[in-house]
C-alpha cells in the first residue's frame, strides 16, 4: 500500500491519473500532449515517463504494446483496499 500512496502523492501523477480515466489506453505522446493542453504542465517525456514507471510498480497504470507504441491503461485495483479500509462501513479495522 506505501507504493501506493507515494505514486498519489504527486500532483504530476495524479494528473496523469485524471487524464487517463478521462481516456484510458494513450500513449506516452498522448498524455504529453493532453498535460500540457490541460494542466499546464510543461514536463519532458522523459519526465512523464518516469512518472509513468512510478505508477506502474505502484500497479495504478498497466501497459500494452501494440508494434512500436505502448499504451497506458488505469488500474483501480490497488485503490480497493484503501476504499474498503477507510471508506466502508464494514471495512473499519478494530485493531
């Protein structure tokens, strides 16, 4: 769970995040394009890449390579437990 909330930890990354639940499976190229156009954020792809690999190891973004382009994909999978943890009724923890 620590990856997890060291990946949301970064606004960058959160954007990132927003991006591609607005529009799962972009490209590197893509998600540049629309964090520049919609967050104001000039980061070279070397940037977001890195940024990409942090959500990656933390499970949140999930990759598939079609020829020469890589597409990112949002994984809310790891937020689950966090969601059940803190936010439901029955998911409150006695210890």
């Amino acid at each position: 769970m620590g990856d997890v909330f060291k990946a949301l930890a970064d606004p960058t990354r959160r954007a990132i995040l927003d991006e591609l639940t607005e529009r799962d499976g972009q490209t590197l190229f893509e998600i540049c394009t629309r964090l520049i156009n919609k967050h104001g954020l000039g980061s070279s792809r070397q940037a977001i890449s890195q940024h990409l690999a942090v959500l990656e190891d933390a499970g949140l973004v999930e990759t598939r390579r079609e020829g020469r382009y890589k597409f990112h994909h949002i994984n809310v999978g790891p937020l689950e437990p966090i969601v059940t943890r803190w936010l439901s009724p029955n998911g409150r923890r006695t210890t």
